[in-house]
C-alpha cells in the first residue's frame, strides 16, 4: 500500500533481467540436468524434467501439486536415483549418488523441516556435517539473529529459527548451488525479509540459488527465471518480468483449462438446494501460527471445497474442526451453537467425522473390514457392553453395499486395494450416519474408476441434505464435487468461489494469492511492491 | 486379489496348507500339544493318565488366567508385570486376613490392592503414557515392597488357607479338577469379551492403530485404565485360587508365573506390538508351556540345562509359528 519502493523494485528487476541476459550468451549453466525421468512401479513422477541454471542466477522451479518437484529436487540432491537423464555440473557429467556426492560437488539443499538432530545441541550439529563455526555465526547473525547460543540444544530453539539455522549451516559451507524449499514458510515477516536479502545478495555474488517457493511475491521480487513442471514434465522457463504470473499459470494448468469449462457447465446444472441455517459455522479461526483467520459457512446438503497449496493451513483447519486439536482462537458453531472440541469424540457426538488424506491414519489395518466399518459404534463407554451383531452385521453390510466395496479381503482392511481401503474409511462415517462430513483429499492416490464413485458419493450424501467439506488437491475435482470453494492462503481464506466461476485458472490464480481477474489489471504488480519482502 | 483373479493355474500345495494354517491359527498349537504328550509318553511309557491330565490341567490354570491378562493388555501394545506381585498380594493378604475375618471379607479385602494397582497402571499409561513395561514393573515392585511391609504387621497372627480355597484349587471331582469351575467362566467370558463386546472391539482397535481409533472418538486412557484394573482383578483372583493349590503363602508366591505368562501369550499367538490375537490360542499356549515343564522335569537334566532348553523351545516355537500362522 505504500508507494516508496515501487520504483526500487522494478528498477531492479530490469536491471538484473539485463544481467542475466548477458549471462545466457557468455556462460554456460552451473548446473544442467535434462531428460531426467523416474517412475514408482506405475506412477510416473517425472516424465521428462530438465532444469538449466546459470552462475548467479536465482532460478525458481514451480507447479502445481504433484508435477514432480520434490521429485527433482531429490535427485538433485541425491536422495533418490534417476531413472534416465543426465545431470552436468560445471559442464561435467557428474553421478550424483549420495546427498553426500550432492555436497562435494557444490549443491547443498535447504528442506522444509528442520534438519537439525533435535537432542544435540548446536554446535554438535555442526560438528556433524563438518561446518566451520566461525562463518556459520556470521551467517547467524547476519540473518538476524543476533543472540544464538550454539550450545543451546536443538529442540529447544523455536521452528523458525531453526530454518534460519539450516539455511546458515547451508551457506556456512559456500556452496556453489544452494536448494531452498518454501524456504519462508513459517518465517515471521521480518525473519523472512532477511533470508530474502541474504538470498538476492548470494546471486549478485556469483552463486546460484534454486528457489521452490508457492508466493509469487517472492519469486517477482527475488529470481531471474523460472523453470515450470507440470505432470513431471518441464513445460517451459521463462524470464521473470511483470506480468509473467499468468503466463506462469497457464503452463502449470496447461491442457487442462479446456477441460475444466466443460465440466464446470454440467456441474451448475446439478447443484443442490440450500438450507437457510448454517450447518457449520467457524469464525476467525486460529491454530497456533498456520492457520490465521478463517471464518466460513457450510450449509445442509452443500459441499464446499478447500483448495489450498501445500501446507497454507489447510490440515490445522481440519484437525480443528475434527476436534484432533485445539484451536487458538475463534469459534465454531454447529446448527448455530457454539461448541468446543477437546477429543475427536466431542466432535463425533456432534455429528462431524473426519476422513483423513491419509489411510493409514484412520484405519486399523489388521482387523477386518466389518470391524472397521463398526468401530465408532463401540467408541462410547456406553456401548462397551455386549454388541448387537445382526444389527451391526445389516448396518455394515448397507454400508458396503452403498460404496460397492470389493470384500474379497475383507478379513484384514491391509489386504485391500487403496480404493477399497479409502471407501471403508467413508463408509464407516456412513454407517454411523455423520451429518457433517470432512473429506481431506479423499482420492489421493487411488484409481480413477474409484474417483468417480466417490465423486458420486458425496454428491449424494449433500443432496440426502449432508454436509461435506471437501478439501482436494487436484483441482479438476472442485468442478465434479463443489457447489461452493473456499480458497486459502497463508492460513486465511483468500477467495470464495460460487462453482460456476472456479475454473482452473481461477483456482490456480487465487490458490497463490493472486487476486481475482488479474490478466488485466497492475494489481499484481502493486501488490508485489507493496509488499515488505521487496524492501530493499 | 488381482493376481488370483488373472492366474487360472492351481495354488501349490503348501501355499494352500500355508493359507488353511493362516485362516485357523489353532490347529498348528493343538498339534504340537498333541505332539509333546506323545513325545512324553515315549519317554515315559503310562505316564499320560487321568491323573496327570487332571494335575496338568491344574497347574496350567493359574498360568492361563494369567495370560488371559497378558493376552488383554498385549492386544493394546501393552504387558502387564504385576501380575505376579497383584497374584501373591492378594493370596497372601488373604491367608493372614482370613485369620481375623471371614473368608469372604477377607477375600474382599485382597483384592483392595489389586484394583488399586490396576488403577494407578491404567492411569499411568492411559493418561501419562508411561511404557506398559515400565509402569507395571514399577507398580510390582512398588507391591512387593508394601507387601513386605505389611508382613511385619501380620508376623504374630500366622496365616491359614480357607478349606474351600483348597477344594478349589487341589480337589478332584470324578477325576475333573474343580479348578475348571473358576476358569471355564472366566475363559468364556474373556473369549467373549475379546470376540463380542464394545470394549474387546477397543482393545483391538487401540492396540493396531491408536490414532485411529482416537479418530473414530475412542477416548484412550477410559480403555487402557479399564484394561489394567480388569487385568489386576484376574490376577488377584488367580493368587487366591494359586494359594489354594501350593498352600504356602510366601512373598514370591506367584512370581515364578509371570514370564510364561508372557511366553503363553506369545506362543498363543498375540502380538507383543498389538493388534492381533486371541485367549483360545492362549489356552493352549499355557497348556504348552506346562506340559513342556514336566518334560523337561522328567528328563533329570541339571536346573541350569534345563531352563535352556526351556528358553529355546519357547523362542524356537513362536519364530515357527508366526511363520506358519501369516500369510504374506
């Protein structure tokens, strides 16, 4: 909002957009990886990724949910092997086997969690990965953290901090390449302008950053191109200059933009009738330093879809709302009362299940599908007494009638097919008859067939005049399941979309806090430069 | 399931052997019982009769009862140590109480302090999530210690044995040990309990996957306190019918009992890491294990050589039998 560094900013970006273009044409790239490709069994994570980054360039590598970036960073790294491509260093083909190969040949990463040994303290931490002390505490301080006791133990020293130590410890070593994952992410602002400034100055000195973050705010103000995944194939690098975030968007969708019009027309036409009164109502709420301020409602028979990068406080809003813990601050109304959740069962009781992303979470996988599908009948002390088994037996068998599970295996849910296993995880909230269902990306990695009845499913479940909170990181799902999307960034909702206008790119846009209809408008542009990170 | 579906040839036979054994994991455990009574009976021509079938049947009781505790708290990923002090606890104070009092205040006074350790056991893993193994060794020693205490009080006074404490735990009736009339209702109902009940269903559910069950509203630490209070109950109950078989109270009277109690557990089937299993299997573990002992007892080997080959056995068992029993 204030206007005194906008000119700072896009000076700036010139002149480093004319830098680097001297730079293409008289140097070769410091590191240049091509047609890298690994698969898991079936899945393919990446296609045909290459990255090419030049001496003192700050170089952001992007896309969506699941088009291959840890991949490549991993193999970067050497965490895990490639299957096919080359990696040059300095022009040389170098086999990078080991995180340790990673490090002698000049590439050192920075990963979001903490890399620190939490019982040893600092300096045995150090001593660990053979880092000099001396320019580590320069770093230290120079990141602003002026009084960093390096005796103090690991896990005592705030999140944040820890960050800043591993991206000191990184930087103690001078590494030729430097690897930062969402390196802001839970840094306060002014710890993050640091990291920022400290980041900008390792390019002007010659060194090379790889830079992943999710805010284009930061990658207008800080890199020189960025390299776009998408499917695990790069799509394109482009300059960075204003302007360039919807050309960035449109690669990371890519094909799909079509698509998705499509479906949004047939989805409009089956959306469901409303009630008046909120089913679920939460108001400013808070979960420690992830989520900041979320208020919204989910009425009878709706389902609302949560679409949220990775790690903008989207799991925190579900724990909360599951009662698996305690918010903040705020409120959460259920049919207009207020309620507070400290177990699961509290939440239960009022009648919210969670189905968490991952399986393995919500199941017991040596028992069987039956047991499964019962256990929240058997939960309250009242019902540890003798069970009623015809009556368990016909509530379950509907339950597995209703979701078509495959009960070949049904004697132990480990046995079943992930589908399967993620059906059964429905399906008991369906025996219990939860009025208010929370879906945590309920079709991860399970078949497309299965997709599709679980699409239907919840379809169903609204119109019967559930509830159902639907967070899903394939945004192509918003269209087939919403009537309504809630967007979150940075631990508050940034948008709400009616269905009829959360196409892909609109998602795309608002998921990485861009505003509505930017194509036009400079509101991008003020918005970067208002911004403290661009601060010089 | 998708490669039975696309592979029409026939499964070999030991893959099928292996897959009937997986589905009815009893049958491998009553085999080798049948097997070490045969063996014992080469050994010693005549000396498997309905005297020793009734002795052995006795004797494995106690140990079964026992189990039963461990079979409960093992499902939950849990174990329980005190048995042993909570079984020679409540014998003892019964034995010197029962010289004031009547035997049923006296047997109701014993059991005071087993669902007192049952409690702080429940409470310290349920709710302070100490380590089962530590907490119940803590509160077994904690136990042993107050016991001895408490001897000092009753020295004077002596202790006796209720006659049909005696009855129930030496006696015969045409043949068949009263002993059965304690355990068969005490089996049966933790065979239903695990199979048919709301909380066996926890036990289970929490020992495989707390999270989950924590998830589906289960509140933990109501189960776990549960468990241990019932478990402490059993034990107690097992050292007043224990006192009646050995008939010497003494400090270390049910101690001896508590790692086969593990052990038949184990050998029966239950994880020790939660989850699966069930008492019928350990019925028979504990059977194994005491037809085991006289075996070892009548090969006239020196002690030492003896609990050896008692280790090995119970070690060479389990590893065969988890691979005989899962399918993978």
């Amino acid at each position: 909002m204030s206007g005194r560094t906008e000119g700072g900013a896009v000076e700036r970006q010139q002149e480093r957009f004319w830098n680097e273009s001297n730079a293409i044409l008289t140097t070769n790239p410091l590191l240049d990886a091509t047609g890298v490709v690994k698969t898991y069994g079936a899945v393919v994570a990446l296609r045909n990724a290459s990255l090419s980054v030049l001496p003192g360039e700050v170089h952001a590598l992007m896309g969506a949910n699941g088009a291959g970036k840890s991949t490549l960073v991993k193999i970067l790294t050497g965490a895990i092997h490639a299957d096919a491509g080359h990696i040059l260093i300095r022009g040389e083909a170098r086999d990078v086997r080991s995180p340790a190969d990673a490090r002698r040949a000049g590439l050192l990463p920075v990963y979001q969690e903490p890399s620190l040994i939490p019982d040893l303290d600092v300096a045995s931490n150090l001593r660990l990965t053979d880092t000099p002390v001396e320019p580590f505490c320069a770093w230290v301080r120079e990141l602003g953290i002026p009084d960093l006791d390096i005796r103090d133990t690991a896990r005592d020293i705030p999140l944040a901090v820890l960050r800043v130590l591993d991206l000191a410890r990184a930087l103690a070593v001078e590494p030729d390449v430097l690897l930062l994952d969402e390196m802001t992410a839970a840094l306060p602002a002014n710890l993050a302008e640091k990291v920022l400034e400290v980041v900008r100055r390792q390019g002007d000195s010659g060194r090379s950053v790889i830079f992943i973050s999710h805010r284009f705010v930061e990658i207008s103000a800080l890199c020189d191109r960025a390299t776009v995944l998408r499917d695990g194939e790069t799509v394109g690098v482009v300059d960075i200059e204003p302007g360039v975030e919807e050309r960035i968007v449109e690669m990371m969708l890519g094909a799909r933009i079509e698509k998705t019009r499509v479906a949004a027309r047939q989805a409009s036409q089956v959306a469901s009738p409303r009630d008046s009164r909120p089913r679920l109502g939460v108001a400013n709420l808070r979960v420690g330093t992830k989520l900041n301020d979320v208020s919204f409602d989910l009425a009878n028979g709706e389902v609302a879809g949560v679409v949220a990068l990775e790690g903008q406080g989207q799991d925190e809003l579900f724990a909360a709302l599951a009662g698996s813990i305690r918010p903040s601050g705020g409120t959460i109304e259920v049919d207009g009362k207020p309620v507070k959740f400290a177990h699961p069962a509290d939440a239960i009781r009022a009648g919210i299940a969670y189905v968490p992303g991952d399986r393995t979470e919500a199941l017991t996988m040596q028992r069987s599908v039956r047991e499964n599908i019962a256990l929240p009948f058997s939960a309250a002390l009242r019902n540890w007494g003798p069970i009623n088994m015809a009556q368990e037996r016909s509530s379950v068998v509907s339950a597995i009638e209703r979701l078509q599970i495959d009960t070949r295996a049904q004697r132990e849910v480990q046995r079943l097919s992930g589908g399967n296993q993620q059906k059964v995880t429905i399906a008991r909230w369906i025996a219990a008859e939860a009025q208010t269902i929370l879906c945590f990306d309920p079709t991860r990695g399970i078949d497309v067939g299965t997709k599709q009845e679980i699409y239907k499913l919840l379809r169903e479940l609204a119109d019967q005049g559930k509830s159902v909170l639907f967070y899903t990181s394939e945004l192509e799902e918003v269209q087939r399941v919403c009537d309504r999307v809630i967007v979150i960034f940075g631990g508050r909702v940034v948008d709400v979309f009616p269905v009829e206008l959360a196409d892909e790119p609109a998602l795309m846009r608002a998921a990485y806090g861009l505003p509505r209809g930017a194509k036009e408008d400079v509101g991008i542009l003020a918005d970067i430069h208002s911004s403290p990170v661009a601060k010089p | 399931m998708s490669t039975t579906a696309i592979t029409p040839q026939p499964t070999p036979f030991g893959r099928r052997l292996k897959r009937f054994m997986a589905d009815r994991p009893l049958i491998p455990l009553i085999i080798l019982l049948v097997m070490l009574v045969v063996v014992l009976q080469i050994l010693r021509p005549g000396i498997v009769n309905e005297r020793w079938l009734a002795n052995t049947v006795k004797f494995a009781i106690p140990l079964a009862i026992l189990a039963g505790c461990q079979t409960m708290t093992m499902l939950t990923g849990g174990i329980d140590l005190s048995v042993g002090t909570v079984a020679t606890m409540s014998a003892f104070i019964m034995a010197t109480q029962v010289v004031h009092h009547d035997p049923a205040v006296a047997i109701l006074i014993a059991l005071v302090p087993a669902v007192l350790i049952g409690l702080v056991n429940g409470i310290g893993v349920g709710v302070f999530r100490v380590h089962p193994l530590i907490m119940t060794l803590g509160t077994s020693l904690i136990g042993t210690g107050c016991l001895q205490v408490y001897q000092r009080t009753v020295i004077a006074s002596g202790a006796k044995i209720p006659p049909f404490l005696a009855w129930l735990g030496t006696g015969l009736t045409y043949g068949v040990p009263n002993a059965l009339l304690l355990f068969v209702p005490i089996a049966v109902l933790i065979v239903f309990t695990l199979r048919r009940t709301g909380f066996g269903r926890l036990l289970y559910a929490v020992g495989d996957n707390e999270g989950a069950a924590r998830l589906s509203g289960v509140r933990y630490w109501q189960v776990i306190t549960a468990l241990y209070v019932i478990s402490s109950v059993l034990a107690g109950i097992t050292g007043l019918l224990y006192i009646g078989l050995i008939k010497a109270p003494s400090l270390s009277l049910a101690e001896p009992l508590v790692l086969p109690s593990v052990a038949a557990a184990v050998i029966g089937g239950t994880s020790i890491f939660g989850g699966r299993g069930g008492y019928t299997g350990t019925i028979i573990g504990a059977l194994i294990l005491t037809v085991l002992t006289t075996l070892l007892t009548i090969l006239q080997m020196p002690e030492g050589a003896r609990r050896i080959l008692f280790g090995l056995i119970v070690l060479f068992v389990t590893a065969a039998y988890l691979r005989i029993i899962e399918d993978r």
